[in-house]
C-alpha cells in the first residue's frame, strides 16, 4: 500500500505505462510470503520490481512505449522474468522507456515523456527512463532495464541511482525485444549495489533460450574483489570537448576520495582520441542496420496491430504502410538509415567499415582494461537537460552516448554509480571492466557506498 501511495504521488513523472492492480500484486506478496515462511527457497521472496516495458511478461501488456504495440499480451514471460518470479520476486508493473529503446532521454515514449525524480520539468534520461524513476522513488526495490548504448547507465545517472550494464552474454535476452542484439543486455537499476548484486545472484547465467549467453553456471562463479584495487581514470574522455567540465570535475573527484579514504591505487589510461570519436558514429550505423532488420516483423500479421483495425479488404502494400505509420518518427527514421546502410552499394562503405571500427574500439578497450580491476569514466556527458532540449536535433541526441557506448561495441562490464551533483542535478560515473568482472565492479561499488 506505501508504495501504490509514492507511485501515486509521484504519478507526475510518467514512470509507469502499465501498473498492476494493487490488489492482483498484494495477492501474490501474501502468497509468496507465506511459501517462504513454510520453507520453499525462495530469496527474492517479497521483493517487487519494476520491468521495463520492452521485456515480455506473461499475460501483461508489453508495449515498447509504441502505438504499433499498443495491444499486445505476451503469451511467455522474458527468462529474466520467470527466473526472478521463481525466486520469489513480484512483478509491479511496466515502465516507461524511449519507444522500442531508441533513445537517450524517455521523452519519446508513445505514452508520454518521463520526469526526471529530482526535477521534474528535466529529464530522467532514457531509455530506460521509467525503470530509473521507479527505483529512485522506491517504487519497487528493484527494477529492469536494457542498455543498447547507455540505456540503464544514463538514466542512472540522471535520476541518482545505480545501473548495471552486464557482460554481453551474461545475462539472456530471451524475451527483451530485440532493437541491436548484437550490444544489448538486460540489467538492473536500484537504489543500493547490494540490491545489484541480488538481482544478478538470479538472472544471471546460461540460458539454452539464448545461444548468444555464456557457458557461466551464475553470479557465484564469476571473479571477485582484489583486496586493494587498482582503478584508472579514463584521461582522454574525461578531457574530451563533449563531455561537460563540471562532470568531469565530479567524476574525478570521486576518484581521489577513493584513493584517499579506501586507499586504492589509481592511476591514469588513454583510449586514444581517434578511439573515442569513432565509437558514436560506429555504434549508431550498426544499432541502426540491426533496428532495421529487427523491426521489419511489425506488419500488422504477427505482430502489430490486428489487420481489421487498420483497413478492410486493402491491397497489402497499402495495409503495409498503414500499419508502418504506427511508428514514431525516431523509430522511423532509424528504420530508414538502417536500411541505406544495409542496402547494396552503400553496405561495405557504412555498415562493414562500422564492424571494422567496432573491432578496433573493442582492442583499444581490451588493451586499457588489461592493467586495472576498473577504469572509471562518466555515465553521462552533462547534468539531465531540459524536457524537450535534446530531442528537437537527433545529432544532439546522439552525442548524449559518448561516454555510454563504448563498453557495449566492446562487450564489457558497466556500472553506473552517482557520482556527485552539477547545479544541484544528479551525474554518474561508471566502472568499466575486462569481461565477466560484473561481480567485482558490484563489490566495488558496495565499497564505495
Ligand atoms: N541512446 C542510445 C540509442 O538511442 C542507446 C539506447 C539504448 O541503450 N537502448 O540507441
């Protein structure tokens, strides 16, 4: 009931697109309680969390924060779903994100833009924007969200909370839908990195539902903390004309507190500044040709809306592009440069020279990580804009990512921890690390907290 009031009261920032009934979740809160009181295992029991609508849940609509979604009842619940509701976890509703996760502020929601927690006429930063909310206010311990390129870090920044981005592979994307599956994972958004941590004790792990997971049994066998840490500051970024002093300040700050009241080793690395102005034009022309592949199953036939509704008896490629209108234009716009860069003539100079370009960010990351537990970098580039600031040029929009994108084309662990204030507004740093230390950046985290 508390926490059906905060929602309530919070209900200004738009963080839920849909909500359970109070009485459908309490029902199941009763039931979990008392399983875990005769002694089933279950050691999420009691918990609510919050799941970003672009993860399927079963018998609760999932809509992407799209019109072309509006009616659509998943039949299975996402792998991360079902294992969190084996573990006892309850499902509180469904929220508010950038439609199908393309974008960086969660204004461009079908549904309406989100609200940032600590000022509401900001944003909360997106996509994952609704799930940053819900964990900011409290509203569920815990909540999901996907991160392409920078969607669960950005938010967390934003809205002052903690965002794991996982090892690629680490956790399954079976039932996220797909915008760029070959960057994107799920992950959790929380108040404390100890709530992190207890959410990846059960998602994470092999999933024979997604080829693309790791043969890792769980959280348990993953690496954990170096009694005396050797963290770097990532230099080149921190200087970098996109990135706003003021974060840059805070972030590095932060570092120095941690050498001087936890004494931790830290050091300075460069990516090389050729590294860190490719990384965001390679990321957008492969999110963008992989977007335009996955969202061509939207025809109105399987997914979509039912054919009835849009026009009787038409010709298809009519029907077709009734159907297609049902997108936003970000959502269309993607669709048509994705496209361009996948088309013959064009496919070698644009989405091939962008893998190439990926490889090389993926090296030059690999090689800086190799000497450090963590290097640690901003979550995002400024203190949250205005609503309506960023979103009027894409190009703006874009360059928002800088510092988000280059642990998803290298597949590495990220961690998002609020770092500070700019102007009274909540910014993030992130810990960065080689792949399958998502478990030692979580201990370092709980350290720093
Ligand atoms: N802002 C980035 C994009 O629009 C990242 C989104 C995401 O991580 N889902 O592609």
């Amino acid at each position: 009931a508390r926490i059906y009031e905060v929602i309530r009261k919070s209900e200004c920032l738009n963080a839920f697109i849909t909500l359970r009934k109070q009485e459908d979740v309490e029902k199941e809160l009763r039931s979990v309680v008392e399983r875990a009181s005769r002694g089933d295992n279950l050691p999420l029991a009691g918990v609510l969390v919050a799941v970003k609508d672009n993860i399927v849940t079963k018998g609760l609509r999932t809509t992407c924060a799209s019109r072309m979604l509006e009616e659509f009842i998943p039949p299975y619940n996402a792998t991360v779903v079902e294992r969190l509701v084996r573990a006892g976890a309850v499902i509180l509703g469904k929220t508010n994100m950038d439609e199908f996760a393309m974008g960086s502020t969660s204004e461009l929601s079908a549904y309406g833009p989100v609200g940032n927690p600590w000022c509401p006429s900001r944003v909360p930063g997106g996509s994952s924007g609704g799930s940053a909310v819900a964990a900011a206010i409290g509203a569920g311990g815990v909540a999901l969200g996907s991160d392409t390129g920078g969607s669960i870090r950005l938010p967390a920044a934003w809205s002052g909370v903690y965002g794991l981005k996982p090892t690629y592979g680490l956790v399954s994307r079976y039932g996220l839908v797909a915008y760029a599956d070959s960057l994107e994972q799920i992950g959790p958004l929380a108040r404390h990195p100890r709530d992190i941590a207890m959410v990846m004790e059960v998602i994470a792990g092999f999933d024979e539902r997604d080829s693309t997971t790791l043969r890792i049994g769980g959280w348990r066998e993953l690496p954990s903390r170096p009694v005396r840490p050797r963290i770097a500051i990532l230099r080149d970024l921190l200087e970098h004309p996109g990135v706003d002093e003021r974060v840059a300040k805070v972030v590095e700050k932060m570092v120095y507190r941690l050498s001087e009241s936890l004494g931790w080793d830290i050091g300075e690395v460069k990516l090389g500044s050729e590294i860190l102005d490719l990384a965001l034009p390679a990321y957008y022309v492969i999110a963008m040709s992989e977007a335009s592949s996955n969202l061509a199953r939207y025809t109105g036939i399987l997914y979509g809306p039912p054919g009835r509704k849009i026009v009787d008896n038409v010709p298809w490629t009519r029907w077709f592009s009734e159907v297609r209108k049902l997108f936003g234009w970000e959502v269309k716009r993607r669709i048509f440069m994705g496209a361009f860069a996948l088309s013959a003539g064009y496919r070698d100079a644009l989405y091939e020279k962008a893998l190439i370009i990926r490889r090389r960010v993926k090296d030059a990351v690999l090689r800086v990580l190799k000497n450090w537990d963590a290097v640690v970098l901003p979550s995002c580039v400024s203190p949250p804009p205005r609503k309506g600031e960023a979103i009027g040029d894409p190009l703006r929009m874009y360059a928002l990512d800088l510092a988000n994108v280059i642990a998803n084309l290298a597949g590495v662990p990220a961690l998002a921890v609020p770092a500070g204030t700019v102007d009274g507004l909540p910014v993030g740093a992130q810990l960065i690390s080689q792949p399958l230390n998502d478990r030692l950046l979580v201990e370092l985290a709980i350290e720093i907290e």
